[in-house]
C-alpha cells in the first residue's frame, strides 16, 4: 500500500496546486499546464470569442459589442452561446439542462474587442402559459412574493434567464447595455419590450441589486416553471 502512494507521488514529482482554481497540476507537463490553463479560465468565466464573419452585432462601443444569437441561427453560433452558458451556470451554481425545449430562446454576448473574451451573457426566452409569474423580491437569500399573477398574460412577457457580467468587468453599466440591447432587438409586438414585461427566471443577490436598481422599484415579476 505504502509503495503504490509512493509511486504516484514520484508521478507527480514537481506538482503544485494553482491558488485561484485549486487545479493540481504538473507546469513542466506540457498536456497538464495546458490542462489548467483551461481549468483555470473556466474557473476565471474567461470565455474565448473570435468573431464570426456574419455576426448580429446590436450595440457596438470603443471597447466591446454586443451579438445578438437565435436559437435557429447556424448550428455553431448557439453552440456558443451554449458554452458561455454552461460557465455561467457553474458561476451561478445553476443547471437547468432540461430547458432546451422552451421557446423563443435567444442570447445577447457581450465581446471584449481587444481580449476577444465574451464579458457578458443575458439568455431570453417566451414566458410560457404554464410558468408561475409573481411579483417578487429577494431577502436574506429567499424569494419573497408580493403577489402571485395568475392572470399575468404570460404568453407576453420575456424571460430573461440568465444575466451575467465577468467579475472583473462588473458595475460598468453592461447588464443594463445588455437588457437594453435585448429589449430593443427582441421580436416583440408593438417594438421595444417595455420594462414592466420582462420577468426574471430567478435571482441571486447582485441579481437582485441590479434589478431593483433597473426596474427602479424594489419588486419585479419573477417566472418559475411548474
Ligand atoms: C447582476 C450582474 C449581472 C450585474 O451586472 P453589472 O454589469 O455589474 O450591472 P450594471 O453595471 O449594469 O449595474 C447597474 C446598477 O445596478 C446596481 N448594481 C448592480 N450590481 C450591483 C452590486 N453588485 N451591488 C450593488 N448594486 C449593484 C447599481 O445600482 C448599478 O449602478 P451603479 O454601478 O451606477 O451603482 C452581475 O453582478 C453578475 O453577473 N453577477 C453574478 C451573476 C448573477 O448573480 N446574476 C444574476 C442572477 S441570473
Ligand atoms: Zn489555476
């Protein structure tokens, strides 16, 4: 027993553990610095983006863009999206695999321009008749109902599921570039989605500090799916 420990000791003679990403690595191993470099970026929400030659730009600044990418767009452009949004599942500490099938579903990426690393993800997708609508709001960690909406025309109201900013790029006005870009570009009936139409799908603190600050009231109508 004491040989096979000292074995796989001798296998990772030189090994160190990375302080931010915890990744447990050889760095003189190439396959394995490699390894945690991508474990690291993950970990970091460094998402590549190198552009695509026919991409929906919405919103173009000095330093970043925005794109926007349908559900029904080229194969490879939702799987993008897709990718950004599994890093930020695991930065949410979310998984809601199953909702694939809902509709409507479209995304909005904010690109650095000169990083070439998507900062910021805002998901939509149609508030389906059957979801939950409440206007809620978040304390101590909990939802809070103010007021369930059985009625609320919910065939209307966009979902945004996910919004996310990469930490180093936060409280630089780019959730609300995001939704803003998102309520203007969204196929909706009459124009742009008023504010009082979108919903969210859950919410997390800074979610909830973000939100009461752009819908400019402490409550907001909350989606949940039964
Ligand atoms: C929530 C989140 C998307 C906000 O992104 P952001 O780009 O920093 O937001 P904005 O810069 O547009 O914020 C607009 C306003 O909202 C409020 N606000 C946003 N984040 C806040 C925070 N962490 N603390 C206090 N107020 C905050 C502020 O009033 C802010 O205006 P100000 O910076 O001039 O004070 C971002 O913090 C994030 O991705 N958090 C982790 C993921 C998450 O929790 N998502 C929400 C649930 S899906
Ligand atoms: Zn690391």
């Amino acid at each position: 027993m004491d040989q096979m420990i000292i074995d796989a000791g001798q296998k990772r003679i030189g090994s160190q553990q990375c302080d931010i990403c915890n990744f447990v690595y050889v760095p003189t191993d190439q396959e394995d610095a490699k390894l945690h470099r991508q474990v690291h970026k993950k970990f970091e929400g460094v998402i590549a983006f190198h552009g695509w030659k026919n991409e929906r730009v919405v919103y173009d600044d000095v330093d970043f863009r925005i794109i926007q990418v349908k559900y029904d767009d080229d194969r490879r452009h939702w799987q993008k999206a897709e990718d950004v949004l599994e890093v930020v599942d695991k930065s949410l500490g979310v998984n809601y695999r199953n909702d694939g099938t809902r509709s409507g579903r479209e995304a909005f990426l904010a690109v650095a321009n000169e990083e070439k690393q998507v900062i910021g993800f805002v998901l939509a997708e149609n508030v389906s008749t059957s979801d939950i609508v409440s206007r809620s709001y978040l304390k101590d960690g909990e939802l809070r109902v103010v007021q369930d909406l059985p009625d609320a025309n919910s065939k209307r109201l966009v979902g945004v599921s996910r919004i996310w900013v990469r930490p180093s790029a936060q409280r630089r006005g780019l959730a609300t570039r995001l939704v803003d870009a998102l309520r203007q570009r969204r196929r909706f009936p009459g124009g742009v989605v008023p504010k009082g139409d979108l919903a969210l799908s859950h919410t997390t603190e800074m979610g909830e500090k973000f939100a009461s600050s752009y819908f400019g009231r402490s409550d907001y109508l909350v989606y949940r799916t039964t």
